[in-house]
C-alpha cells in the first residue's frame, strides 16, 4: 500500500519566533489598519488568518488538515456563537413588547430609592446568571434600572456601575455564557470545573461591592435620593422607549386626557 507524499510529512514543532508570527500580525493589522486608518475588521482577521495558515503549511499541516482544524473548533464554539446572536432577539423583544417600560414602571413604585444600586447589583446579577449574557443583562434589565435611576434623581454613575459589575457576575459564573464556554473549549477543561475555579475571584468581588453599596446606602451623609413622581418620568420614558400603554393602563388613560 503506497504512503502519498502529504501523509509522509512530519509536523515540526515551531519556535516560540515562529509561533508569535500570527498573534503579531493579528496585532498589527487591528492596531494599525482597524485603530489608525479605521479599515473594516472582517479582511483584517482574513488576511490575519491567512498568515497563520501558511505558517501551519511550513510546519508541515497539509490544507485538509488546516480545513479539518477550523471545522472543528467552529463546531464548539457553535453554542457561544449562538447565545450572542439570541442576545440581539433578547434585547429587541423586550424593547418592543413593552417589557423594559414595564420594569421601569414598577420600579418607580416599589424600589426604595436609598438602596438602588445595590438592588441593581443583585438582580441583574440574577438576570445574567439565568440568561449567561453581560450584554443582554445590561441592555434589558440595565436599561430598566438606568430609567429608574433617572426618575429618582440617584446617583446615576454609582448605579451603572453596579449594573455592569451585576452583569459580569452572571456571566462568568453563568453556564450559558458565551465567554466561559470558549474560555473552557479552548483551554480543554470541563465547563463546571472552570466555572468553580472563577468563584474564588467572582464571589469575593460582588461581595465587596454588595459591602460598599449597602455601606453607602446607610451612610448619614448620603441619605434618601430625591424622588420624583412616576407621572412626571412618564413623557421622557414614551421618548425613548417608544409607547408602553400595553404594559401601564394609567399611562394611556392620562395620555389620553
């Protein structure tokens, strides 16, 4: 049985010059072309990619097997791929169904203004870690809150910062996250093994943060935020959120007077 010339090639280990040649073209190309001349990204990771293709070609990878490679790692990062295409659906369903006005509604009436932000911290960190997106935590719940924040006068710096850190919670430590699945795919380590090696960071973070946002919540000197009235808000959520009156009776009633 005759052995081709392909199957005969031997694989060569590269050197460490040779193994950064595609991180520094991948570096060069998106500072140089991406950040400076603001060239479109999709032909600057091609061309990336091409780099690193003949450079696996010199090291003796015949084509089908570079084909074989990237079919392979496409198919398992196919479920983090899809959960970012799912947060684009998650965002605009909840725009348009009047859900996030709803929040931003309800919120105005039930939540204690002197603890908003940690409110904010806590339950976008529910939100994420149910939904495993940053991006979609922040852009649905997050925005819910923001609106909240803006109708009670908070401190809207203070708030953001506890969505963002709330939604960076969930998604690490979150099954569904794009994130933690590649992180675990690339690296060859079991989803939940890597998932119980980020508590020891995650979990001593968000608990600092709950601390120093409850701590700011009692202080004398920060007292309770000025409050203003969910009717006064009501004309500035239509603005930006569009109409809500399926979700809030009362709004459209007093539209309609």
């Amino acid at each position: 049985m005759s052995v081709t010339s392909s199957e005969k090639r031997a694989h060569r280990t590269p050197s460490l010059l040779v193994a950064a040649i595609p991180a520094v073209t991948l570096i060069v190309l998106l500072g140089g072309g991406y950040i400076a001349a603001s060239l479109p990204v999709e032909p600057l990771l091609i061309a990336s990619a091409v780099v690193a293709g003949i450079v696996a070609m010199t090291l003796g990878y015949t084509w089908d097997e570079i084909i074989g490679a990237i079919a392979e790692k496409i198919a398992k990062t196919m479920p983090a791929v899809l959960i970012l295409i799912v947060v684009g659906a998650l965002i605009g369903t909840w725009m348009a169904g009047g859900t996030i006005p709803m929040l931003i509604y309800y919120g105005l009436k039930i939540i204690n203004p002197q603890f908003l932000a940690l409110i904010a911290l806590v339950v976008t960190a529910i939100v994420s870690l149910c939904t495993g997106t940053s991006w979609g935590s922040a852009g649905t719940i997050g925005v819910a809150f923001m609106g909240v924040a803006v109708g009670m006068d908070a401190n809207l710096p203070m708030v953001a910062g506890a969505i963002v850190a709330g939604a960076y919670f969930g998604d690490k430590l979150s099954p569904l996250s794009d994130t933690t699945n590649i992180a675990s795919l690339a690296t060859g380590v079991n989803l939940f093994t890597h998932i119980r090696h980020l508590m020891w960071t995650t979990i001593p973070a968000f608990l600092t943060s709950a601390v120093v946002y409850l701590i700011s919540a009692c202080s004398p000197r920060a007292g309770p935020y000025p409050r203003r009235s969910a009717r006064s808000f009501r004309p500035s959520i239509r603005r930006s959120t569009g109409t809500c009156s399926c979700w809030c009776p009362s709004w459209s009633s007093s539209s309609a007077r």
